[in-house]
C-alpha cells in the first residue's frame, strides 16, 4: 500500500521589514511577504493562501489512494476512507493591518490573544469542538474519529481486538457481535454462554447446557430423533426376541413380559407353570385325582380299575390269580402320571421305574408293553430291580401319550414268569417352559 504523503503543517507566518522609522502612525510603509511551504502569497487580500497541490501536482496519488487538499499539504488515503473536510477559512480583504502575531489583537500598547471560539472565527466543524489556545485554536474530533491535519478519520476499532468474537465498525463507532449460542455481556464487548435450557430449548425429555450450545438427551426406553430434539419411543420387542421367554408387550418407554394361560410371571421375563392342584383353583370332584400339567390341570377318576381289575390301594389295580380272565393279564396294574416340556432336548431321561417287591433270585426285565406306536420312547435297564423311561425325539404339544411300561419276573425255581405294569400318562405341554 502507498503511504500517504503528509506535508508539515505550517502557520502562514508574514515578516515584516520596517524600512522607515515610523514618525506619524497614520502613515504606513511598503512590507515584502514570505509563505511558507504549501501557501503562496495573494497580493490581493494581502494573505497566505493554500496551494491544492491535488489540482496542481499531476497523480499526486499512486494506485488506489485518493488524494485530498488540506492546509499547507495533501493526504492519500484508501478510496473508502471517511472524513471531515475542513472548510478554507474565509479572508476579508478590507481588514485592517494587525501589527500583532497572528491570533492575537492590539490592546493598547501590548498584544493580547484573540478567543476565536468565541468569537465564532475559527475553522471547526459543525460536529467538532472548538478549544482556544494562546494564539490559536484546536479542532477536537467527535469521539471515534482521529484528526489527521485538519481532517476527521473514522477509527477503524474494529483493528483494536476491541470484541471478542466479531466487531463491525461504523462511522465514528463500532459494535461487537456473538456467535450462536452467546450474548453480550455487560461490557458491550464480552460474550457470555447462553443457557439454552434455560431459555427453552426444544428438547423434548431433558437438556443439557454446553459452552456455545446445547444437547437434548432421551429418558431410558426413548432414542433421540433425527431433528436432534424430539424422543422417540424404542420397541424393544422389536429390536430383541430374547426379553421374554413368552411375549413382549411394548409400551411407552418401557416393554413388559406376559404369560400364556396357565402360566404366572417369574420375575420380569420368565413364566412358570401354576399348580392348580396346589392352589386349589381346579373344579375336580371328590372322586377324582387332580393332575397337574404344563398350563394347566386334568382330573382323572380316582378308581381306574377296569374288570377283571380290582382297586386294592391308591392307583394300583390288582387281578386276581383265582379268576380265569387274569390268567394272560399282568398281575397288577399302578397308574402314575408326569408333564413334560414341548420340543425337550433329546436323548433325556424323563421317568425312573422301580420294583418294589422282588422276589430274591428272580430274574427282571423291563420293556414298553404298549403305547409307543411311533417309538419316541425307549427304555434303558440300569440294574435288576430298576430301569429308565428315556425321550428319545422331541415331541410338540399339547399332546397325551399312556404307556405300559411292563416288568417281567422270572425265577429259576419257578416255571411260570410274573407281570406288572405301571401304566404312566405323560401330558407334553404347549410350550418350552
């Protein structure tokens, strides 16, 4: 950038030569004049002139500075730069000759200073102060503006750091801006944070203030929007099969577990079956046996002895070796009864069967009479007196099987082997648990 060329300022400053003793004050004598740099001499207002060396020098100014006149030089300065011409003070031709220094006025035999504020001769801008000097008079600019010569220059604060985050300068001030999420402080200058939370903020749940902005947060079973404010509920029973071992029930915020009929809550997600047997919440007759089972109950018939069969104790039937009917038929008969789960992993071992009366020495065996048309079952003999009902595939409920599973006895002594049988009811369930 090219600098501004600046003249010094000078006071038009006229010497006099007294070539005559003055005898009579009434009769002046010829003066010779000599201006200072900058102002020429004007014969006919008998004054020091301003030279324009804007209009008389060519490009007094290079690239893009302007020049601009002012008294006893010239000033370039940027195109936008903003100012307060000076006018050129006016000259009355017809003044008397003042013997005394420029800005002072004869008082008798002495010279004393002339208040040209006050007399209203001073060269002030309407928008600037006027202060006497001896002599003189100064100028002062309205607050924002600098004085460059006689000139007014806006102050461009802005320079200065005077903001802390963005300062726009305007003539003969200036102002400070925050970014978003800030406001002035009291200064005018400073930003501070603002509480958005406080103020509020959108969010839709809770909100947390930061340094410039602010977060919207969700309550638990809620997710943020893509707005960044709103809450949007989570299906959890969507996102997961696994929260309940039956049904999830969503709900705001939340989801819940609930159970088939049958079945009781165990804690928030497991289903248990209810013994209603136990609770007494079955409708079975005083001649009937509630049986428990998975979701719910069976009454069967306290007697289940059919002919030739005869009850002789609680579910066991006895017939008779003196009745020509049980000659081919085991011996006794015991009904027992169990419940299994759906889908029950396999190979399992489900049912113990146990002799209670053996016969020392005999020889047993053990072996499904009946039932398993389609072989689901096995059995799987541990010792001589006892033996295991296994699962062998997995079976889906709600489904009822009844199998005889038979021990034959047999002794070395005796010819003729005994049969019994326990004749076990197995309910399998609706479901896995």
């Amino acid at each position: 950038m090219q600098r501004a060329c600046v003249s010094v300022l000078c006071v038009c400053t006229c010497v006099s030569v007294l070539l005559h003793s003055a005898i009579s004050q009434s009769h002046r004598e010829t003066h010779t004049y000599t201006c200072t740099d900058g102002y020429h001499w004007d014969p006919q207002t008998e004054h020091c002139r301003d030279i324009n060396e804007c209009e008389t020098i060519p490009d007094a100014c290079k690239g893009e500075m302007k020049c601009f006149n002012h008294y006893g030089g010239y000033l370039c300065l940027p195109r936008s730069a903003s100012f307060i011409p000076a006018p050129e003070p006016s000259i009355n031709p017809t003044e008397a000759f003042n013997p005394c220094p420029l800005g002072y006025e004869p008082h008798g035999d002495s010279c004393v200073d002339v208040d040209e504020c006050e007399r209203e001769e001073h060269d002030c801008q309407p928008s600037q102060e006027c202060i006497n000097t001896l002599g003189a008079f100064n100028c002062q600019c309205p607050r924002g503006y600098s004085k460059v010569g006689t000139e007014c220059i806006d102050i461009d604060e802005c320079r200065y750091r005077y903001c802390q985050h963005r300062c726009v300068n305007v003539p003969g001030s200036f102002s400070c801006q925050c970014e978003p999420g800030f406001q002035l402080g009291g200064n005018n200058r400073s930003c501070v944070d603002v509480n958005e939370c406080e103020m509020g903020a959108p969010c839709s749940q809770r909100c947390f203030n930061t340094y410039g902005t602010f977060m919207c947060r969700c309550d638990q079973g809620y997710e943020l929007g893509p707005d960044g404010f709103a809450c949007n509920d989570i299906d959890e029973c969507r996102s997961s099969s696994y929260h309940c071992q039956f049904q999830c029930v969503n709900e705001p915020g939340k989801f819940s577990c609930v159970c088939p009929e049958g079945y009781q809550l165990v804690g928030t997600r497991m289903c248990q079956d209810i013994n209603e047997c136990e609770t007494g919440e079955h409708q079975c007759t005083d001649t009937q046996t509630c049986v428990n089972i998975h979701g719910r109950y069976q009454c069967v018939d306290t007697d289940r002895c059919q002919d030739p069969y005869v009850h002789v104790s609680d579910n066991r039937c006895v017939c008779p070796h003196n009745k020509p009917a049980c000659r081919d038929l085991p011996y006794s008969v015991v009904h027992r009864y169990m419940t299994i789960t759906s889908e029950r992993s396999v190979p399992s071992d489900i049912f113990l069967i146990q002799a209670t009366n053996i016969l020392t020495g005999s020889l047993n065996t053990f072996r499904i009479r009946s039932g398993d048309d389609n072989r689901d079952f096995y059995i799987r003999q541990t010792n001589n007196y006892s033996a295991m009902l296994v699962l062998a595939r997995a079976v889906s409920g709600p489904r009822e099987y009844t199998l005889d599973l038979e021990m034959l006895s047999g002794h070395p002594l005796v010819s003729q082997r005994t049969s019994s049988v326990l004749r076990l009811s197995i309910f399998v369930g609706p479901y896995t648990f």
